[in-house]
C-alpha cells in the first residue's frame, strides 16, 4: 500500500534475499532484527514514520517498548498495530495486557502516533476454514452463536499507509473491521452461496480448539491466548463493527463474501 503513494519506504527485514523476491522493487531493505538495536536505528535514521508490529507472544511488549524508546530517540511517528478493543485492559488477557501497556507508552512518549486496533484477520481464519471444508467437509465452531468480526489484512494496510503519510490523524485510536461480524453458520452459508456447497458446522469448545493448536506444535502461551480469545470471543467481545476503514479510506471494508468469492477454488470439493 506504501509502495503505491509516493514516499520512500523502508523496510528492516532479516533474510534480505528472501525479502527483495516479495516486497516491491523499490523498497529499501535494511538488514537486521529487533534484537539488534544497531540496525534498527540504522532503519530509523531519517525516517518520519515507523510501522510498530512485532509477533504476539509473552515478550511482545517487552520488544515494543524497547523499539518505541529507539523511535523515541529518532524523534520518529509511531503508527502501532494493536489488538481488539474489548481485551485491551491491564486486567485483560495476556496479550491485550500487553497491547495496553504499550498503547499507556506511546500516548505518554511525545511523539506523533496512531493506534490501529483490528480484531480478527481474515487471512487467519478463513484459509483454515478452506483447508478444513477440504479435508473434513465441516467447519468446527468454537464461538456457538456468538459473531467475529473479521477484517481482511489489504484492509488494514491500506489504513495503516494512510496514517503512516498524514500526521493529521496523529492521536487517533482507529477500530478496524469489516463491515459485519458474521456468525461460523453465516461463514458457512456464504460459503455455500458463493460456491454452491453445503457445509455443515460442528460445535466444539474453545478448549477443543487450542488443543488441536497444541498438536500442531504451537507453543504453551499461544494455545493459552488462543483458548482465553476465543472464550472471550464466544461471549460477544467480537460482535461489534465500525466505519473506521471507511472513515479512512472513504470506501467499505472488503466482507467474507468477497474473501471467499476471490478464493472460490479453496472452498469447493478437490
């Protein structure tokens, strides 16, 4: 999305051969890690705004904050990607803990910033769905009746290169989603709308789900957040949708509909 306006960009990658084969030709590639505070200020010099994502996981804020005192020292805009409103709290689950702490810092640092807060990601969700309707022919449903709402990830990086460019949103807290918060039997009902196949939907519990996360291979603390998200999730902390990418963008959020209409193939019988 920065890629299409016209400013520089920068990008602090840690393998740049395999970076230069995705990013846009033209983006300027810095060799480094967050670890390495020496190439992230290499990264920063002369930078005006700095995207602030890094992995979820139990040092997150750790790494933000130390990356937010580096673009403090730079005198650098922050533009943060956070997490969904109705978890970031100091008493919220672990990573809107985190998310909050981090959100307290930037707004007390006395730079220019804006905080992004997305919810679910569509690229997430549905693609596991896809592969499950492929393999099982059903959808499991850890939510009950309870709606998501998902928001695709071109969505938010089109919000996030509109306020990285323009300090008149500085300050701002923007609430991402799409334009509805679909229930697991409105995604299958889509589904079968846009692809003419019936899926049935499978209720489990958000324990069954983080188990099956565990045999995957992931780790204690992402099968815990998974299993405390989709707890909350299934009470209603999902349900709610803004105008906030159309406040942004002057146009509506891509839905699930188009998701699946734009990934027909994945969804239909092999």
């Amino acid at each position: 999305a920065l890629a299409t306006r016209d400013v520089a960009v920068r990008a602090l990658v840690r393998d740049p051969d395999r970076a230069a084969g995705i990013l846009p030709a033209d983006v300027e590639l810095i060799p480094g890690d967050f670890g390495d505070d020496a190439s992230v200020g290499r990264a920063l010099d002369g930078v005006d705004s700095v995207l602030l994502l890094t992995p979820h996981g139990p040092d997150m804020a750790d790494t933000q904050l130390r990356l937010l005192g580096l673009a403090r020292q730079a005198g650098t805009r922050v533009v943060k990607i956070s997490g969904t409103s109705s978890v970031i709290d100091p008493e919220g689950p672990d990573a809107g803990r985190q998310h909050w702490q981090v959100e307290q810092e930037l707004a007390a640092s006395g730079l220019g910033y804006v905080i992004l807060r997305p919810t679910a990601f569509m690229q997430t969700l549905l693609p596991p769905i896809a592969t499950m309707v492929q393999a099982k022919g059903v959808i499991l449903n850890p939510l009950g009746s309870a709606g998501i709402n998902l928001i695709d990830c071109a969505d938010i990086g089109d919000a996030a290169a509109e306020v990285l460019t323009d300090a008149r949103h500085d300050g701002a807290t923007y609430v991402l989603t799409g334009p509805a918060a679909p229930t697991y039997a409105d995604i299958a009902a889509t589904i079968e709308t846009v692809t003419g196949r019936a899926v049935p939907v499978v209720d489990v519990t958000p324990e069954e789900m983080a188990d099956g996360a565990r045999s995957r291979g992931a780790s204690d603390w992402e099968v815990g957040h998974l299993a405390e998200m989709l707890a909350r999730f299934r009470a209603g902390a999902s349900e709610f949708v803004t105008d906030d990418v159309k406040t942004l963008l002057g146009r509506d959020p891509k839905s699930v509909a188009d998701f699946i209409a734009d990934h027909r193939s994945d969804f239909t019988a092999p």
